[in-house]
C-alpha cells in the first residue's frame, strides 16, 4: 500500500515538474524582447505535464518579475465564466436557448428594452457568443474618461447596465453579428448568481473544480482572498493600473487574478476535456453552429488562426493571452507589464503554436527554424480597442 503511494505521489511530482521547452526555446530566439517597455511572463505546458515559465527582461524594465506574479487577466475571465454557464447547462440548470429575461431583474429588461434591445429574442447562447445585439459599456469614450479621471470609481453591475442605455445603442438585431461586449457578460454573471444562490466567483470556483485543477494562484479580486505570489503591476498609456478600483472590470467580463502557469493549467484541462462531464458538452464550446459567417468567437472562447495553425484561446485588454494547439496538445499563456508590448507577446504565441503544431505532426517544429507567418498579430481582447 505504501509503495503505490509513493509511486502515485512520484508521477503527480514528475508531471508537475519543470522541464526547458524546446519549442518556446525556438521561439523566444526568433523573437528578441530587449527593445520591449516592460517585462513578459510566459508559461507553457506539455501533454505530459511539465510546465516551462520564463520572464523576459527588456533594456527599458530590467528585472522585476520572479514568473509567479498574479495578473489581472481581464478578458480571459469571460472562458471561466462561460464554463461554468456550460456546466450548469450539462446539468439542465440552464437553458441556453432561454431568453435573458427568464433570469434577470425585471427592472434591468425594462431598462434594455427601454433602449430598443428585443430582450425576448437575446438568449442566454447570445451572450455566451457576443452576438445578442448589445453594445459594450467599457469601450464607451465616456468609459475610459473616467477611469482615468477617478481611477477608484466604484462601478457596480447596475450602474454598468445604465451606462449601457446612456452611452450606446443596440448594434444588431440578435443572432446578426458578432460584437464583443463585457456588458453581454456581466449580464451572463448575473444569471450564473442567480441560478446557484453564490456568487459568480464562488460559482466558477465550484462549478469548475479550481481547487483541484492545480492552479493554486488564482482568485477573484475583491470576493476572493489573494493567494499566490504578489499581483503584478500592469501598465496602460504610461499609467500604473496596479491600484485601479478592480470593479472596472469585476462582474463577468473580468475579474480574474491568476499567474500565466495557473491559467496554461486551466486552458488545457479545459480544452483537453477534463472539465466537463460530457464531450458534448467542450463540442458545443467550440463549435460554431448556427453562429453568423465569420465570427472569431464561439461560447466563451476564440478560435485563432495563427499562422495557419488552428488554436483556441482568449486574450484580455491588459495585456494577458492563452491559446492551446490541439495536435500537439501544448498550451502558451502570458503576461505583460506593460500593454504597449503586447504585439511581442502575440507574435511569440503565434510563432510558438506553428512550431508545436509541426513537431506535433512531423515538421521540423522545434528542432528547425520557423518561417514567419503572414497573419497579424492577435489583439488583446479580440481587437477590443479603448479610445
């Protein structure tokens, strides 16, 4: 008996181990960061479980970052939250095709319909696949002038409803067009609150087994105690967000503190199908049925074309980005200290997924030199751009 726990308790070990990742080797020569604002974190995660994290150091930055710093992870909240929605759904708690109304304050639909929204053809699936017609709040200019007039304005999901009606207009009639909106996902937390009786981080953290996925650095800010190693101080325009009130961003579209390892872990048990109970249900994320022609996004996911190679993934407006290869089975997570760096981190991600695709498939991948790709960087948060 001894011996089989010991044994056991050696794999869990070796699995979780840290081992140097050729590809992201290969990758990281082919793109220097010396000439960056900040610094980058970096993690990745193999099949067989080792993990590879780095921090690159540029001339402007220098050192800082030990690689266990948690991150507002901004947008790549809405893939946790849109998880938990689709487990509730594998457990006939929630009709995707049920009208927000059925879930919602009455006082918040009278508010959209106010405005022209036709809440009873916006479905719950509308909000997973940003195509229910809403606008977004948060690229409101009025949005952005605030924040960093009163960087500790305290938003609450209510008032982010009202800015909605005040500063926008319905984009498309439902099921039209994909058009990202972190509204369509507060409103998505809320009715995650509603069916469970927690709240939304106690619900993604239940429904989605954090505790036992091995990612011991993530928490929901304000709801949550910090755990983990220090939070990052992340850079926009010049500014330090680092003490920005956290409920700019904390109802669904964002919300997440998590170091880039802790979400790798996340990802790839997501998108490896060890989170949900049935396949069907990780199909139905990924799938883009009866989505509008050309939309990037499915339930709480993108699916990028990087360089050709097919990945899925997220990325938030901070400057945070996730995608899994699916051939190869290796996911990429990172960081940035400061936004303006972004573009460095999605070419490193493009070029890392290129190469575990061809080694995963019987090109030279990490062993040769990568050609570079035509296609454009991802953008953070989809191409999300504040004013």
């Amino acid at each position: 008996m001894q011996r089989c726990v010991l044994a056991a308790l050696l794999a869990v070990l070796a699995s979780t181990a840290s081992a140097a990742d050729a590809c992201l080797d290969r990758a990281l020569q082919a793109h220097a960061f010396s000439d960056g604002a900040g610094q980058i974190s970096i993690a990745t995660l193999a099949p067989d479980g080792s993990r590879d994290t780095r921090v690159l150091d540029s001339m402007a930055a220098g050192a800082g970052l030990r690689g266990d710093e948690g991150f507002r992870l901004a947008s790549i909240t809405k893939t946790y939250v849109a998880a938990t929605a689709l487990r509730l759904h594998e457990d006939g708690r929630l009709d995707l095709q049920a009208p927000i109304g059925r879930h919602l304050p009455d006082d918040w639909i009278k508010l959209l319909q106010s405005d022209g929204y036709k809440t009873e053809a916006i479905t719950v699936r509308h909000l997973l696949s940003h195509t229910g017609g809403l606008a977004d709040h948060a690229q409101a200019p009025q949005f952005v002038a605030t924040l960093k007039a009163d960087p500790q304005t305290r938003w609450t999901r209510e008032g982010d409803l009202h800015h909605l009606v005040e500063w926008t207009d319905p984009v498309a009639a439902p099921g039209e067009k994909f058009a990202y909106s972190d509204t369509g996902y507060i409103l998505l937390g809320a009715i995650i609150e509603r069916i469970t009786a927690q709240t939304l981080a106690q619900a993604v953290r239940e429904q989605l087994r954090l505790d036992a996925l091995g990612a011991p650095g993530t928490y929901w800010e304000r709801y949550e105690s910090p755990v983990g190693g220090a939070r990052a101080h992340q850079r926009f325009e010049g500014l330090d967000t680092y003490g920005w009130d956290p409920s700019m961003d904390l109802y669904g579209g964002g919300g997440l503190v998590a170091p880039p390892v802790d979400v790798a872990v996340f990802f790839d048990a997501l998108l490896g199908g060890r989170v949900f109970k049935r396949a069907q249900t990780l199909a139905l994320m990924q799938s883009a049925d009866g989505l509008p022609s050309g939309s990037p996004y499915r339930l709480g996911v993108f699916e990028y074309d990087l360089d050709g190679t097919a990945a899925f993934g997220h990325s938030g407006f901070w400057g945070t980005l996730v995608a899994r290869e699916p051939e190869s089975g290796r996911t990429i997570s990172g960081a940035v200290t400061d936004r303006n760096d972004f573009p460095k981190l999605s070419k490193l991600v493009n070029d890392y997924v290129a190469r575990a695709r061809a080694a995963a498939t019987g090109g030279q991948g990490c062993e040769g030199p990568q050609q570079p790709g035509n296609k454009a960087p991802i953008k953070a948060d989809g191409g999300k751009r504040f004013p």
